[in-house]
C-alpha cells in the first residue's frame, strides 16, 4: 500500500476519488476551500445545487459499489425510487413514451442530500481526513517531474499521488502553465442552455406517475420542463431552453414559459401545486473538454477528473455519472498498478475514453440545433447520432426502442443497443407504413 495521496476539492467527485484511495493509500487528505461542508447546507462551490441532477444507472451502480450502505441511507432520509419508464410520464418528440417495468432504476432526490450522504459515508473511513477551508492557490514542481500543492497560507503539501476535483473552475491549465507546462487543448460546444427551477409542494391528486418529462421538439420548440421527486414529498420544477430562448426566473413568466412546452400536462400539474421556494436561474457555461490525454509533458503524481477534465450539459443529466467513471477508472487502475512513472499520463488517456460516449451523446444532440456553437461531428458520429433520433421517434410504438434508447443513454449499454435487428426491422416497417399512409 502507497504512503499519501491528496483531493483537492469536496465536490461528489472528489469524495469519490477519496473513497478509491482510501484501498490503495495509508493516508488520504481532501482539502476543501468551503469551511461549512458539515451544516446540510450546499456547497459555496455549487451554485447549481438547486437544480435538478439526475443519477443515471451506470452511476448509481458505481455507487453503490463504493458504499452499499447508500441507497438504504438515501431512501430512509427520503430519497424516491425511479423506473425511468414505468414511473415517468414521458413526452418524446413523437409522442408519450410506453409506460411499463423497464428495470432502469435509480433514485431521485437533490443533489445537496446525494452528495451530503455520500460525505457522510466518507467521514466513516479513518484514514480520510478532511481538511476544510483550506485553499490551494498554485503548484509547485519539484524534482522527478512531480508537483506539491501550496496554500493561501504559503505552506507547502506534498503526496504520493494529487487528484484534481475542483470542478468547472479548475485552475489546473494555468497552474501547470505557471511552473513550465505546456496548456491542454480544450474543446468547447455551447448550445445556450439556461434553466429556472423552483421546488413545489404537490397536491394530494392521484397521479400515474412520479416524474414527468416533456422534452423539446428539434428545430421548432427548443423548450424542455421536467417534474423531479425530492426528499419530503416535494416536486423539483426545472425549466430549459436551448439556443438563448431562456425561461424567465418571474412568476408570470415561469408560468407561461410551462404553458408552451410540447405538452401543457407539466402546467396543469404545477396549478395544483404550492410554490416552496423562489426560482433560481443558472446559466450553463457550455460542454467544455481538456485534452489531458494528448499532452506530452505531465507531472508524475498528478491527475484530473470529474468536471476539472469535461463539464456537459446538464440536461443529459451526465455531470455526476461520468465523475463516478472516473473514480472507477482510477480503481481499476491502481488495482493492477502502482503511482509510477507514466501511470498519470496512462490514467488521463484512459479517462478520456471512459468519458468519450457521454461527451458524444450529449454535443451531438446540442449540435442538432443552428444556434449551437462548436464544432460539428464527423460523418460517422453524425450518423449514429441521426440513428439514435429515428430510435427516439420510434419509442412511442416500441417498448424495445424506448428500453434500448434509455439504457444507451444510462450508459448501461453500448449505442450499439440501439443497432439491434429488432429494432431495424421496427424501423424499416415504420417508413413502409408512413409511406403508405
């Protein structure tokens, strides 16, 4: 077992890269710069707490692999419990998704109770140490090509291995610039996304569902609205738009906003419900990628990930999945090797492959739309993502498209899922009978 390994940051990432290696590590110190992580309170680094977060499958499953106490917990302190088919009302593009026992099931609550619980389970592990209000303000290189942290205060830390999880405003690309590093790549997709979300007390009125969905319509309606369930029987209400046309954060306006979705089902269901909360607006920075993987010139000690590599879209509910990829990537690796020369630079590469398929899945739906900018897919991609679409379409009339097409972007399946003969054949019959109509 390696002596010392430091996390810089608190977010759901970092507590992650911190229970992966508290296995592999005698002594483990999380820095976090917000001095009020005990109070149940959202993190000052995560504004967009009170947006709506959705756990895809596949980050569930790493979950609960890393703390099979936590679903238990979560449900207890009131977390629900989610088909995303049998338990949603879903309006696709075509029409309402078929409602039956998918098997894809996660839980639903605020991402402040999610990451909460996870510290929770973390502040069980002895050898993780936790060290808040604490800011690291640059690296210092030191010899063999590793680096050390410095603080506000001016003291130097060292480790053994130094993960990045500080988030969307990480500081890495000009930290490493600063001690002789060459700056990553960086890609950058932004589709315009703003959202308003408010939270409600729902009425007693029996409903079909839990949540409810009721995505836009490509090229003539770019708004989205979602109902989520949260902790103490409260809905998330979260609205969104792509392409600059934002939901407005007043009354009236959030109110007509719901009113011109695909459906007016989400409107009539918040007539009937308690506001609990004023509206929140956030602005998305846009789908923003470093290059890490291709750099030459890495420290020895040193890695990045969750959103201090990729920020997505958070529509595609992808952000909190791909960190819990990157922490298992991370465990797989230090399984068969030890923190040696070139397993950092061997770390970002793979990582960059694990993060490849929601990074795709999420750009190309956001380069469909003309006000998007960044660069366009290559041909391959554009036609997979062109596939995925008639899939999409056919969901409505096919439980086997509405099951594959979720399970691709639960990312418990492959896309290949959505090439399956069942579903060619369904779409083959689906053109021949539009033809016909």
């Amino acid at each position: 077992m390696q002596e010392k390994a430091m996390v810089i940051g608190g977010s759901i990432a970092g507590l992650l890269a911190a229970r992966v290696l508290s296995d592999h590590f005698k002594d483990i110190i999380l820095i976090e710069k917000d001095s009020s992580m005990d109070d149940g309170k959202a993190r000052i680094e995560t504004p967009q707490a009170n947006h709506i977060h959705i756990l895809l499958v596949r980050g569930r499953e790493i979950l609960q692999g890393f703390f099979p106490e936590l679903e238990k917990e979560l449900l207890k302190k009131g977390a629900n419990k989610i088909d995303f088919l049998n338990d949603s009302r879903y309006r696709l593009p075509s029409g309402w998704a078929p409602k039956f026992n998918s098997g894809i099931i996660t839980f639903a609550c605020t991402r402040t109770l999610l990451e909460n619980t996870i510290r929770h389970q973390i502040q069980k592990i002895p050898k993780i140490n936790i060290e808040q209000g604490e800011q690291i303000t640059s690296f210092v290189l030191e010899k063999s090509n590793k680096i050390s942290l410095k603080t506000k205060e001016g003291k130097e830390i060292h480790g053994d291995l130094i993960v990045d999880c500080t988030g969307r405003n990480t500081k890495t690309p000009t930290w490493l610039e600063d001690i002789g590093f060459p700056k990553p790549r960086e890609t950058k997709i932004d589709s315009f996304v703003r959202y308003s979300t408010r939270r409600y007390i729902p009425s007693k009125k029996d409903r079909r569902w839990k949540m409810l969905a009721i995505l836009n319509k490509p090229i003539t309606n770019p708004r989205i609205g979602a109902i989520y369930p949260i902790e103490d029987g409260k809905w998330l209400v979260g609205l969104y738009s792509i392409g600059k046309n934002y939901p407005p954060t007043d009354e009236e306006g959030f109110l007509e906003f719901a009113q011109h979705l695909e459906s007016r089902e989400l409107y009539d269901a918040l007539k009937d419900a308690t506001p609990d909360s004023e509206i929140y607006g956030y602005q998305v920075q846009g789908s923003r990628k470093y290059h890490y993987e291709e750099m030459k010139q890495w420290p020895e000690n040193f890695i990045v990930l969750g959103d201090a590599v990729s920020i997505f879209n958070p529509y595609y509910g992808q952000g909190m999945t791909s960190a819990a990829l990157g922490a298992k990537t991370l465990d797989d690796m230090l399984k068969d090797n030890k923190v040696k020369k070139g397993f950092t630079r061997k770390f970002q590469k793979r990582l960059a492959k694990e993060i490849s398929l929601p990074w795709i899945l999420g750009t190309s739906e956001d380069l469909r739309w003309s006000t998007t900018v960044g660069k366009r897919p290559n041909t391959i991609t554009r036609m997979v993502q062109n596939h995925a679409q008639k899939v999409l379409l056919l969901s409505p009339k096919s439980k086997l498209a509405a099951k594959s097409f979720q399970q691709m972007m639960h990312m418990i399946k492959s896309p290949a899922i959505i090439f399956h003969p069942a579903i060619l054949l369904q779409l083959i019959a689906n053109s021949i009978w539009k033809k016909d109509e």
